[in-house]
C-alpha cells in the first residue's frame, strides 16, 4: 500500500480578506440549559499507568457528547448503565428529556480494563460503536430523524484485541456489496522501546463487508494498522475508502501485517515469527553474543573472526553474523566456545568501558537485546532526579468541559 508524501498546511494569501476589520466582541449572555439526567454519563478516569501526553490527548480530553452530523439537532451521549441516550437539541427551547435508542449486551462496570465507549455516525442509517473493552459494533440503525421507524440492530460484532477509541467510520456500496470501514485508536506500551516512555500509538483500520444481499453475515475482509509517536489531531478514512488523511505531529508508517484476512488465513503457517539468529547481552565491560545451532553441528563447521571494529560468524558455509560493530572492541582478548546446551557463546571486550551499546552490528536487525534486571535498575535511579511524586501545576484549578 503506498504512503502519500507529508503535506505542509500553510496560509492561502489570496484567500484572506483584506479588508477584515477584526472581531467584534459581544458582551451578551450566552444561553444555557440544563438537565439533570437519570444516570450519570459513563466517565472513565486515566489509570496511573496512562500517564503520558498521549494517553492525555486520546483518552483524557474525550468529548462525551456525541452530535449526529446527519441529523444536526441530534446529539447522543452513552450512560453508565451502558444505554445510548439521544436527545433532541433546538434553539431558544427547552431540553427535552433523553431517549434510550440502544443499550449495550455487555456490562461495561464490570471491567477494569477500558477506555470510554465511542460512537461514530456512518452514515444516516448506520452506526459504528465501541464499547471501550475492546469489542467493535456494527449496527443499522433505520431512519434516525424518524422515531417511528427508528430501531438500532447489531449486524456484527467482535472482539479486536485491547480495548480502542473508534475516532472515524464510513460506509460503502459498491455494486452488491455493502461495507463499513472503521478507524480504530489505541495508546500501546513495547515493553523493548527504551527511548522516552515506550509508549506509541495504534491506528488500526477495519473493513468489514457483507459480499451480496443473499449473504446476510457482516465479515472484517481487511485489517492495516499504523504506528506512530502521537496522537493525531485529524485522523479520516477517504470518501472512496482507499486511503487515509491523517494530520499529526509525527508522521505514521504501516506495519506490514496488512492483507486479506482470507489470505491471512491460508499462509498462517507459512508466516510464522521467525526467532532471533542470535541473542546479545552487554555489561560496562563487555558484550556476549549467543548463537543457536543445528543439532548436527561440530566445532569444525563454525568459523568467528574477530576484528576491532568487525566481527564475521559463518555456519556450514552460512553467514549468520556479518558486519561492522557499533564500537571498538579489545579483538585479541575476544572468545568463542562451544556450550553444552548446543549454542557458540562469543564473548566480546569493550575498548572503550562504560559505553552502552544500542545494537551490536550497525544496522543489523537479525538479533535480540536480552536487558540485565540489574542493569534496568542501575538505569532508573540514575534517572530518578528527573521525576517527583508531586504534580507541579501553574494553574489553580482544572476544568472538564
């Protein structure tokens, strides 16, 4: 799938009008209603360990009040006992009092582990839903200006994994085939990413179809996840449904876990996670390389050359570790054996003591960093300057609209 290139989002000169004389501002109340409501709406509060500007932006600053773009005086909020309210808003009127359209299957209070529920209006008759668990809807939802023929129907629904924001949605008719496609969010932690908090943030991109009229089933046909390092501030599917307009901060790149999911499911095997070709671990002092081998292997079919910026391992003829390494090292005092649990264990003397090294062969992504617990811990009270148990605030007061 291709990537449109990075687009800049600059001012328009002939656009502007040259003759604006500025705003005017009016000093006249605004006019407020208010309604007290049956059950409260269902607020979820960040968890200590959604503690970064992310988890703020995505999760944080979430607007509970949905509006039907389709119906404008509509607008739709999701209540703790798990109901979709609607209610009707005109101006220079009174509220009147919130409908149930729609109530969940499933009892949101009982799980730890959730994000707000999240709703997006398809189109005028179909609804995309998230119940803040982790499981996606799909639902028609008829006419909704008309009371009368107004009934919500869940047409699909699955679990996707770890719970989501659903953030955009659109629906499709090609031909006979009728689909949705979804933009889901998530803030999720790689425990391996060791630069700033670890976390990064997920869009993850659901089509689901159904092939005919005849086939009255709703099925997920493709899935393509993005990642990137912020939350963005726009994020849409295309009309048409073959691209995306994301506008972020930091640029997002596609995975490659995109495809067919009936293609997924013929090259299951074929596509396993392959392991590591070797394995490495560091101290101040040194670096220690290990390397699995075949059962059949001898000492004879092994050849490690050492050089001081270089290293070369080759089995039964097969390069298994070749290049340039990411410092120098003491090549003389280098060392190779053979271990009983059938692996060549390569030991490697740092020149320069004390460096830390992001990867053993520049460049080389065949291998894995094993991190030493002690070393972890050596790292974070190096660090521990930096944090405070006291949340340091310029403002008097916080306010949640």
């Amino acid at each position: 799938m291709e990537v449109a290139a990075n687009c800049s989002l600059r001012v328009k000169r002939p656009l502007l009008d040259p003759r604006f004389e500025g705003y005017k501002l009016s000093l006249e109340p605004l006019p407020c209603y208010e309604l007290e409501l049956e059950a409260a709406v269902a607020e979820v509060k960040l968890r200590d360990d959604q503690y970064t500007l992310e988890h703020m932006h995505a999760f944080g600053m979430y607007n509970y009040l949905h509006c039907d773009s389709w119906y404008q005086d509509s607008v739709y909020y999701i209540d703790n006992l798990g109901r979709i309210m609607n209610l009707t808003v005109m101006l220079d009127t009174v509220l009147a009092r919130p409908r149930e359209v729609f109530r969940l299957p499933t009892d949101l209070t009982a799980y730890d582990n959730r994000l707000c529920a999240s709703i997006h209006f398809t189109s005028s008759t179909w609804v995309t839903l998230s119940d803040g668990t982790g499981r996606l809807y799909l639902i028609a939802t008829g006419e909704r200006g008309n009371n009368a023929s107004e009934k919500w129907e869940i047409m699909f629904n699955e679990e996707l994994g770890s719970p989501f924001i659903l953030i955009h949605s659109i629906s499709l008719l090609k031909a006979e085939e009728h689909s949705v496609a979804t933009l889901l969010l998530r803030v999720e932690k790689e425990e391996s990413d060791m630069k700033g908090s670890g976390f990064f943030v997920s869009l993850e991109w659901v089509t689901i179809s159904k092939k005919n009229k005849d086939n009255k089933r709703y099925e997920i046909i493709k899935r393509d996840i993005l990642r990137g390092k912020s939350v963005p501030h726009y994020a849409a599917i295309e009309p048409d449904g073959n691209g995306l307009m994301i506008v972020s901060y930091k640029s997002f790149t596609f995975v490659p876990v995109g495809q067919d999911v009936e293609e997924k499911k013929d090259e299951e095997m074929s596509d396993k996670i392959k392991e590591p070709l070797y394995y490495w671990q560091q101290t101040e002092e040194d670096l220690t390389v290990t390397i699995r081998l075949p059962e059949d292997s001898s000492k004879e079919d092994i050849q490690v050359q050492f050089l001081p910026d270089h290293v070369n391992v080759v089995l039964k003829g097969q390069k298994i570790l070749e290049g340039n390494l990411y410092s120098s090292v003491d090549h003389e005092s280098s060392t190779w054996i053979i271990k009983e649990n059938n692996s060549v264990e390569i030991s490697l003397i740092k020149k320069n003591e004390g460096l830390t090294w992001p990867e053993l062969v520049v460049g080389d992504k065949q291998g894995e960093f094993i991190r030493d617990p002690a070393q972890c811990a050596a790292i974070a009270e190096r660090l521990m300057h930096l944090t405070s148990e006291q949340l340091v605030s310029n403002h008097n007061s916080i306010f949640i609209f």
